[in-house]
C-alpha cells in the first residue's frame, strides 16, 4: 500500500472531500452520537492527500473532522498521514485499502472502483447507465444500490463460470421491460434471481416471453418477491434461488413445448 510521506498538523477549514474518492456521506447519526462524550484525545490520526493545486481531501476521518467542527472545534488542526502526488485513480484505490476492514457499504466501495477505473465495475455502471439506471446509494426511482447482486450476475452461475458483463445487461434488460424504472425492479433478490435465469438457461429462455410474464406477475416485483420470502420459509435456500424458481415456474406457465427445466432439478 501507498505510504503516507508526513505526518503534520492541517487545519480543520482547510480539509475538504471529493465524492469521487470518499463515496460515503457523512454519518450524521454517528456524529450526534458522539457529540456529548467527545473527547480529543481519541481522535486519532486522520488520512488525508495533499494535491498538487492546493486542496487537501480526506481519505479516512470525515466523521472525526465533522465532529470537530460540530463541537466548535471549526478553528482547530488535527494530526493528519500526508500522502502526497497521488493521481484521483490512487486516491480512490488507497480509500478502499484505508475502509477494507470497516462497515463502509458495498455501492461506496464500488463506486470509489468506479473512480479508480476498476474494469467491472466501470462496466457495470456503463451497462446501468445504458439502460436508463443510476447506481447510487440513494433510493427512488431509476437508481441502483444492490451492487453485489450485479456482480454475482456477472460472475455467472456456478455451473458455467463464465463471468458476462452481457449477462448483466439482459438482466438488467428484463427487469425494464417487465417493470420500469421502478425501485422494486432492482431489489438485491430480484436482480440475482432474474440473472440466474438467464445464467443457467441461456438460449432456452425466450425474453420477450420471459419479460411478458414478468410484467404480468401479481403485484409485480414485490409480489415476485414476497412468493420467494413465502417458499423460501417453507422449502430453504435462499430468497434469490427462490426467486429464480418461481421465475421458471411463472415461465413454465401454460407452456406445452420448450419448457425449462425446474429450477432445482437443472
């Protein structure tokens, strides 16, 4: 890992954030937990890198840095790791080696990937974006935050190994069709349960029918979703196995020829 050149005291107003790099919001909840019992003592040292136009971003202590300034402490330094020539690309790798061991959420290690040019998650996000969606660790409409679903699509099924970032395509594909840009469409469950489909079965699967059916599902993707809660209690495995299963069961519907084996017996 990249080794801090100085340790120095900066002053709290002349640290900033970019959320290009640090892709996590300030945990407001964390601050004002904190506030009563501060104590400056444990503040530790912060991470910061001091770019070549003058600003100097945090890389790991943003909430310490808040709390500072919540306390009134806006005038104060802190003891900061100084890394120095470091490209955003860098910045982005060395904020996920600073976060591997905390509780930082999967969609801002991704989007962190993202910034530093990792291949699949930029080819993740491009695909995303391609069909209308945003991923981001905000709800609503048209956004995406079950990154780990995303990936495990296009790492492929088990059984075939053949990591696809088509796959997430189609996957994605599907859903839209079936359901819009709805925030239900792209439940971590849904998306997995829908890519193994299309993982296991390929060519089998007839899209436009497999989106038809999908779209006329009861209740529409939270009643796909409370069906797999519902087997799944009864029958095991995991809501995204049972998502799949009743996905080839909806699929199979009325269908005389060119049937898809049951999902688990595949």
């Amino acid at each position: 890992m990249t080794e801090p050149t100085r340790t120095a005291w900066i002053p709290l107003s002349i640290l900033g954030r970019d959320p290009r790099v640090n892709t996590r919001p300030v945990d407001n909840q964390w601050v004002e937990q904190h506030v009563a019992a501060f104590n400056p003592d444990a503040l530790g040292v912060l991470s910061v890198s001091a770019r070549a136009g003058g600003e100097t971003i945090i890389l790991d202590g943003q909430n310490r840095a808040e709390l500072c300034r919540r306390v009134g402490w806006a005038d104060q330094s802190v003891l900061c790791r100084i890394y120095e020539g470091l490209t955003i690309e860098a910045e982005a790798r060395l904020f996920q080696a600073l976060n591997d061991g905390r509780a930082v959420k999967p969609v801002y290690k991704f989007l962190a990937r993202v910034t530093e040019g990792e291949p699949v998650a930029v080819a993740i996000k491009s695909v995303a974006e391609q069909l209308g969606w945003q991923v981001s660790d905000q709800p609503g409409a048209s956004h995406i935050n079950a990154v780990v679903a995303l990936e495990k699509v296009y790492t492929g099924d088990r059984r075939t190994d053949s990591p696809d970032v088509g796959a997430v395509f189609t996957t994605l594909n599907l859903v839209t069709e079936a359901w819009g840009h709805r925030a239900e469409a792209v439940a971590g469950a849904i998306l997995l349960g829908v890519g193994q489909v299309v993982g296991r079965y390929g060519d089998q699967v007839q899209l436009k029918e497999l989106a038809r059916k999908l779209a006329s599902y009861p209740g529409g993707p939270g009643g796909l979703l409370g069906d797999a809660r519902g087997l799944r209690q009864y029958q095991g495995g995991s809501v995204a196995n049972c998502v799949s299963e009743v996905i080839v069961k909806r699929y199979n519907e009325r269908r005389r020829a060119h049937r898809l084996p049951d999902w688990r017996q595949a």
